[in-house]
C-alpha cells in the first residue's frame, strides 16, 4: 500500500537522515512549530515528506506515521 498525504493525496516519501536531524535539532532547541503552530516537543524517529511539493512532513514516532494535517511539520526554511 502506498502512503499518501491526507489532504492532497500525494504520495509521500521517507526523509532523508540529514532532514530528521534538522528537525531533532529544532524540537529540542524548542523552535519547531506544526502547521496548526504548536510547539512541537517529541522527537521524531523519521517522517514522510510530501512528494511533488516538498512543503510538509508527516512525524513517524515508534514506527507509526502521523498522518494528521494539523500535526505535519511545514519544511519552509528548514531543508
């Protein structure tokens, strides 16, 4: 089964290693917030990025994507 984006139906790719290091590095300087612009406080274990566009990813936490909107990570800036 292919993985899409929840509100475009993309298809989503895994992150790269050097991209989810950014993002730790973020999270825990206390600088990351999710697109309904909440703090974002756990690390990530890996995140699927928005094919195509490249705007959004989506945390993977103990093996588990979370495909919810408001949760996704906007990559402006950060890659």
């Amino acid at each position: 089964a292919v993985i899409v984006c929840p509100e475009t139906k993309q298809d989503l790719e895994p992150a790269g290693p050097d991209l989810v290091s950014k993002i730790n590095s973020l999270i825990e300087k206390g600088e990351l917030l999710s697109r309904s612009k909440q703090k974002v406080t756990e690390p990530i274990d890996g995140g699927l990025v928005r094919k195509g566009d490249g705007k959004y990813l989506y945390p993977v936490r103990d093996d588990i994507p979370v495909l919810l909107v408001d949760e996704s990570i906007p990559l402006e800036g950060i890659q």
